[in-house]
C-alpha cells in the first residue's frame, strides 16, 4: 500500500481504538449480547454436518444427478446396523426372531422409513451367516442425523444383544454416533497457551485478555459456521478447523495488541491513548495479516472443489471474526483495565533490550551469514524430503479409531462380506430406448458385462428407473475403499463399455478419486495464484520486491517441512500409533491444498511482523546488517511466543478422533514451528544479510510506509561491534 493508504489505515483503526476506548461498556455489551444470540441460535436450531462430498463437473456427479433426476435414489440418508455372532447362524430360528423384533423396533424411531433385515440373496448376509447388516432407511438427508437418532437405532437394535448377536451402527448413523468432540484438545490448547501468556507478559490479568478474547470470538465465529449448515453443505471437519485456526489466530493478534499497548503504559502514555496508538499500530499490523490468510484461503476458488471452497470460507469466517475482536473488544477490555492489565504478577517481564538471547542470536547469524543460510537450508531439505513421495488417497472408516462405531462396523463387514462391500460403486447406465421393465435383457447383460471385470467381487440385479430411462447397479469391489485398486477399478469401468452403452460411476469412493484427480490437476494453479497475490501484497506493503519474492520462497519451504511430516507419520506410519492410529493412513486428497493456503496466509503474518521491524531500523540507519539484528532481536520473543501458542493449539487436535483432522494439526503444528525457529530465526536474517542493500531495492519510487507497531514498539538494541541504535518514540 502507498504511504497514504498506510497512514489512512492507521489513522481509521486509530479512530476505531479511541472510539472503544471512549465507551468500553457498550462495546462489550455488544459482544455479549452477540455471543448470546449466536449461542442461543445453535442451541435453538443445532449445527447440522454434511460429510457427502459433491463434485460438479465430474463423473460421479453426474452418476448421481441422473439417480434423482430419473427417481431412483431419495433425499434421505442411509443406515445400517451391523450384527455379527461368533458360533453358528443369523438366520436361525431364535435369532430371527430376535431379528424381526429388532427390525421392528427400529422401523418405529422417527424418521426411518424402511428397514431391511439381512438376506443371503441380496448380498447382506455373509455366506456362513455369521455377519450381516440390517439397512436402515431415513427420511432425513446425513446432515440432519445427530447422535440421538443413532441412540434411538442402537437402542432398538436391544433384543438382537440379547440372544447373544453383536450389534454396530454403519454408515451415516455411525457416522452420527463417532462425530468428533474437539473439546479436549481445545482444552490442552487453552492451558498451554495460557502457560506461555503468563510467561510472556509474566501477570495473570494480561496473559489472560488475548483467552477471554479469542474465546468470544471463536464462540461467534464456530456458532456462524454451525449455522450455515442449515443453508448449505457444511462437513464436520469445517468446524474443527475453523475452531483450530479461530483459537491460534484469535490469541496470537491479541497477544501483539498487548504487548504494544503495555510497553506505550509503561514509556507513560495515558490509556485512552495508548489504545489508540496500540490500534493504530498494531491494530494495522493484526488487520495486514488477517487480510493475507483470508486472500490465501480465497486462492482456493481456482481450484473449484466444492468442499475446498466451504473450508475457505468457514475458516475465513473465523479468521475475520478474530480480526474483528481484536481491533474492537480487546481496545474496550484494554480500556476498562486500564493500568491494571498489569495486576496480579507472577514474574518479572523479560528484558526487551540489545542483551536478550534473540539479540545475540541475531548478532551470531548476521555475522555468519553463509553458515547459518546452508546449515538451515540442509536442515529444511532433510524435513521435506519424504514430501517427494507423498501419494494422495482416501481415508475410509477402517482408518477411524478402533472401538469406534465407523471402525468396528466395518471390520466386522470386511472380515466377513470382504473388504469391497465397505465401499460399493453405484454404476449408472442410460438406456435408449427406455427399458420396459426389469426383465429388459440389456440390464442383464450390464451385469454380466460388469462381473467379468477384473477387481468385482460381485453386482446385484439390476435396478431400473420408474420411466426406464436409467438402470443403477450396485458393484462391490475386491479390495477396500481406501485401497487404489478401488479407484482404479472406477476408471476401468467407466472405459469399459457397458449393455452397448457408456457406464457413469458414483458413489463416495468414485466421488474421492474424482476429488483427487481435480485436486492434482488444479494443484498447481492454487499454489500460483496464492504466491502472486501474497507476492504483490507484500510488495505494496513494503515497496521492495526483492523481499517480496524472498518471503514468499521462505513460506513455501515451511510448507514443505509440513508435507514432509504427513508423508512420514501418516503415509509411511512413522510414530503413527503415538498419536492413537494403527498404522500408516492415505493423505486425503485435499489436505495438502487447504494446508498450502492456510500456511502460507498464517506465515506471512510472521514475516510481515519481522520485516517491519527490519525496515523500520533501516530507515533510521541505513546499515542492513545492524538492521536485520536490530529487526530479529526486536521481534524473536514475541514471535516465538506466538508461534509456540499456536503449536501447541493445533497439536492438540492430534487426539482428536479423525485422522483428517490429526492431518491438519500435525501439518499446521510442524510447519509453524519450522518457519518461527529455523526460518525466521536464521534462514531469513542470513539471506536478508547475504542480500545487503538489495532488499531495500524498489523501481523509481521510495519504499512504501507500513504499520511499524505490529512489533514490538522500538527499543534500545545493543548491537555488538557496531554503535548502540535508539529508537525515536512515535
């Protein structure tokens, strides 16, 4: 931005600061009264999930618009209640008795509409009768299912426990039964943080501002969020998400807030204006980096994948609602604290002068910069190297954790119908002319045609349309629905023609591998469109293209670090069961995507609150290697302490029950603090150093102002060899 639009951002924030300031109690009875509807909304209205992934454009798309187009599938969702016995038969006279009880129980809770008791000739019943599946059908579409519907089903299902018959919900009332609860590892998340808070501001009353903060706004943002689903499409995984980015980014902006606010206290500066100068300046710096994870996630859309762009946006909304706390509830909490944000203490506040460890770290690295540039550049090469042969999958629920409703359904049904009947293919074919009924000799030669294929355990007769139009087959593969087999066995059969006919495919493990063929395609475009943009906001912020372009170089080799930890944990299964999986999982197709723009957004908040500090001594001195350790001895403590808060945030979402959600805690985890230690801490102060004036180039125009307070205000920095620097008060 030009030094006008710099100096109008500070000016506006400065106004929002002194107006919260002013009238501290109608800003926070606001927030309030807002925290109240929203929590009162969700508890009125729910937050329903919906886990069904669509995918325009593709072919399991269209399998599925002709299903409903032609009448042949309905909107609501579909259940199964596995059951299993360990000697003997299902079909034996006493347990189908218990069965018919059964059947009839769950054919009385609310909102299922059929249910379909096991049978050998439909393939529901294992060939030595020990396992099969009742099919429950709903009349409520998956997102609408909550865990008390699957309770009603379980309970139902009483008189077949009874004779003695193991029972276990399948499909989306398990789904239902095992939604995941982020309660604890929010937890873990608060009291870490809380622990680095205290040490940080070394009192109890700051350390827990940026707590209250983040969650009032985390509440209003994860509530909208909830809200949404009942509008459109919302997975589970969007929420966790956003509560995981809402809590790190939520205490991470207050955190600067506060620690500019009470350095402008303790020089003497009047509240009313230390909240004013703290938004002016840190405030400028919060909204900078709010803006550049919300335009990284929006990089998302090039990638058109429906269920990427909802975890954009769910995590935008969070994003922005923190932002919005930060610049607005925290000035009116700073306001009404006023000189007792430094009440209660417990330590003393860290030096924040020249003879910190950052400091003299700064000094050693400036000083060597060569060393410190290849040690570290090894360093991250030696971390992303298993990032090279990172293949993309498909998790299914024989990855969830074991005792799991999803995990325990599906070994029974493997282990005793196959591994295939876990994820059968919906293969759709057109007839023309219409069929005039279910002896129509073309659908039975489509399942004929469809048995011969390699990789099919078996096909079920074949199911017409009312007006014939359209025939559905339900295909169960040889292998699991995580296993590639599976996928591949999708391309064969949409090549391979079917009744004289083209086949179209469907169903969940067609619609991941559609999802994971896209993703490869747009991957490329997603990763250059977030660079450019990070790219030339950087270069209007600070006017220099050279660091422009270094820092988005140093941001993409955080992120590699991060893909080098889901290869090794999750693909090759290193240390995997210490984080409660059994063994190596698929990365899920689009976990790399979101993670590249939520990293990459997240770092640069980073980088812009260093590069700051960089220029600003610049400016002063004109010397670049006094610069970049006056720079990195300023900003070390806090970003450190920022960083680490959102470690150990998001690492706590490794307990979690999902893998999909351990993927992205352990991804965001290593590449945070990868980028706060060895790129931050020594690759970029060694590369600004090796490049001298240079980073400072800028064509035909002087460099652009930026906020200066998003650090740590100015202080004395002890520079070894060279004479000590002041920094003028603002």
């Amino acid at each position: 931005m030009s030094g006008a639009e710099a100096g109008t951002v500070h000016r506006v924030l400065g106004r929002i600061g002194r107006g919260c300031a002013a009238h501290p109690r109608r800003v926070l009875g606001a927030w309030l009264l807002l925290v109240v509807a929203v929590v009162l909304a969700v508890v009125a209205y729910g937050r329903p999930v919906d886990n069904e992934v669509g995918l325009p454009g593709s072919d399991a798309q269209t399998a599925r618009d002709l299903v409903h187009a032609h009448g042949v599938g309905d909107d609501g969702a579909g259940g199964q209640v596995v059951v299993h016995v360990g000697t003997g038969r299902l079909d034996e006279s006493a347990r189908q008795a218990a069965l018919t009880e059964a059947v009839a129980a769950i054919a009385a809770v609310d909102h299922v509409v059929v249910v379909t008791p096991p049978a050998t000739g439909q393939g529901t019943l294992s060939a030595d009768g020990r396992t099969g599946y009742l099919t429950v059908e709903l009349d409520v579409p998956a997102r609408e299912v909550d865990r008390s519907l699957a309770a009603e089903v379980d309970a139902a299902a009483t008189p077949l426990r009874a004779h003695g018959v193991r029972t276990s919900l399948g499909g989306a009332l398990a789904a239902a039964a095992d939604r995941g609860d982020s309660r604890l590892s929010e937890l873990i998340g608060l009291v870490a943080a809380a622990v680095v808070l205290v040490l940080a501001f070394g009192g109890l009353v700051a350390a827990g501002l940026p707590i209250l903060t983040a969650l009032l706004t985390l509440t209003c943002a994860v509530g909208a969020v909830g809200l949404a689903g009942h509008i459109t499409g919302v997975p589970g995984v969007a929420s966790t998400l956003a509560t995981m980015i809402g809590l790190g980014v939520g205490i991470d902006y207050a955190l600067f807030v506060i620690t500019r606010h009470r350095e402008l206290l303790a020089r003497g500066v009047p509240v009313p204006e230390a909240v004013a100068r703290s938004m002016a300046g840190s405030g400028s710096a919060v909204v900078f980096a709010g803006g550049t994870v919300v335009i990284a996630l929006g990089g998302l859309a090039v990638a058109g994948v429906p269920i990427l762009t909802t975890l954009a946006w769910s995590t935008g909304v969070a994003v922005v609602v923190a932002v919005a706390g930060a610049v607005t509830l925290l000035p009116a909490l700073l306001a009404l604290l006023g000189a007792r944000v430094d009440a209660l203490r417990l330590t003393r506040a860290p030096a924040t002068d020249g003879t910190t460890g950052w400091a003299r770290r700064a000094d050693r690295v400036t000083r060597r910069p060569w060393r410190y540039a290849m040690a570290a550049t090894a360093l991250l090469g030696l971390l992303a190297a298993p990032a090279l042969s990172l293949r993309l999958g498909q998790t299914d629920a024989g990855d969830a954790a074991p005792g799991s409703a999803g995990r325990t359904s599906y070994d029974l049904l493997a282990a005793g119908l196959g591994p295939g009947v876990n994820g059968p293919l919906t293969v759709v074919v057109v007839l023309d002319p219409p069929a005039t009924g279910a002896d129509d000799p073309r659908l039975a030669t489509a399942r004929t045609d469809l048995s011969a294929l390699p990789g099919v355990a078996s096909v079920a007769p074949a199911r017409p349309s009312p007006d014939g139009a359209i025939a559905t087959l339900r295909v169960i593969p040889t292998t699991g629905p995580g296993d590639p087999a599976t996928a591949a066995l999708v391309e064969t059969v949409r090549d391979t023609p079917v009744a004289g006919t083209t086949a179209h495919v469907g169903g969940v493990v067609a619609t991941k591998a559609d999802l994971a063929g896209r993703v490869g395609e747009r991957m490329w475009y997603v990763i250059a469109v977030v660079v450019v943009l990070s790219t030339v906001l950087l270069y209007l912020a600070f006017g220099a293209p050279v660091v422009a372009v270094k820092a988005a170089v140093m941001n993409l080799v955080s992120i590699g670090a991060a893909y080098g930890a889901l290869t090794t944990v999750f693909a090759w299964g290193w240390g995997a069961t210490l984080i409660g999986l059994d063994g190596p999982v698929p990365v899920e197709s689009y976990v790399p995507m979101m993670l590249f723009a939520l990293l990459f957004g997240l770092s640069m908040d980073y980088e812009v609150f260093l590069l700051t500090a960089v220029q600003e001594a610049w400016r002063r001195t004109g010397d670049n290697r006094a610069s970049v350790r006056a720079g990195l001895a300023a900003t070390g403590r806090v970003i450190t302490s920022a960083a680490f808060i959102m470690v150990v945030v998001f690492a706590g979402f490794l307990l979690h029950s999902d893998p999909v959600i351990k993927m992205f805690g352990l991804g965001m985890a290593v590449a945070i603090a990868v980028d706060a230690t060895v790129v931050r801490g020594l690759l970029v102060p060694a590369v600004m150093a090796l490049l001298g004036p240079a980073n400072w180039w800028h064509p035909g125009r002087s460099p652009a102002i930026v906020p200066t307070a998003g650090t740590p205000s100015p202080v004395t920095v002890t520079v070894p060899h060279d004479r000590e620097r002041h920094a003028s008060p603002q």
